[in-house]
C-alpha cells in the first residue's frame, strides 16, 4: 500500500514537472514573438493560491500597443493568449480598471506592465 500510494506520488510529480516545462516553453515561445515587435511591458499579480496572471505588452515607436500577451490561471494548462481589444490603443489611453472591469488580478498585472519608462 505505501508502495503504491509513493509511485502514484512520483509519477504526479514528474507529470508537473514534465507540464510545467512545456507551460514555461510556450510562454517562452509566445514571449519572444511579443519582443521582436518593440518594447515589453511585464506585470505579474496573484499569489501562491490564487490564479497568477502574467500580461506582456509590446508597444511601437509612437507608444501605441502593437501586440498583448496575457496567460492566467492556477495550473500547468494556463496557455498564453492575445488581449486583442487594446491593440492599437495609446499607451496613454489604457486604463487597467476599464479594459478589466471585474479582474482585479488583471488590473494589477496590466498596471505593472505599463510602468514602462518613456524613452
């Protein structure tokens, strides 16, 4: 029995380790399309049990977003995804509280990624 209950133990563990890498891999992938565009705002917000959410924005020479990277959730199948309602916008007029009014996580992280310094 205690044989058993350690290899189920073992094989969940590789199984996050293996997942957890190809998570990393594809966000990584995601996140290098995001910086051939221009400069990369990052944020992060949440915390060890709650959904994290990771929001990248790339703007142009003029600060007008030219790509978004967002990828949120609590386990290893949180994918990275496109947030296409803010492309095209000016850094300026981006507001986190109205391009998520009821995501208080992605309020947070979108405010951190656009403390970009002006330049």
């Amino acid at each position: 029995m205690v044989t058993a209950l350690i290899t189920v133990a073992v094989i969940a563990w590789i199984c996050q380790l293996a997942l957890g890498g190809w998570q990393i891999h594809q966000f990584n992938r995601a996140f290098n399309a995001l910086c051939q565009q221009g400069r990369v705002g990052v944020g992060r917000s949440g915390g060890r049990f709650k959904p994290r959410v990771v929001i990248a924005v790339a703007l142009d020479d003029q600060h007008r977003v030219c790509d978004t990277l967002i990828m949120r959730g609590l386990t290893v199948f949180a994918r990275p995804a496109k947030i296409p309602a803010i492309n095209g916008l000016f850094l300026q007029e981006l507001e986190p509280d109205v391009i998520f009014p009821h995501d208080s996580l992605c309020q947070n992280a979108l405010s951190l990624a656009l403390n970009l310094k002006h330049g």
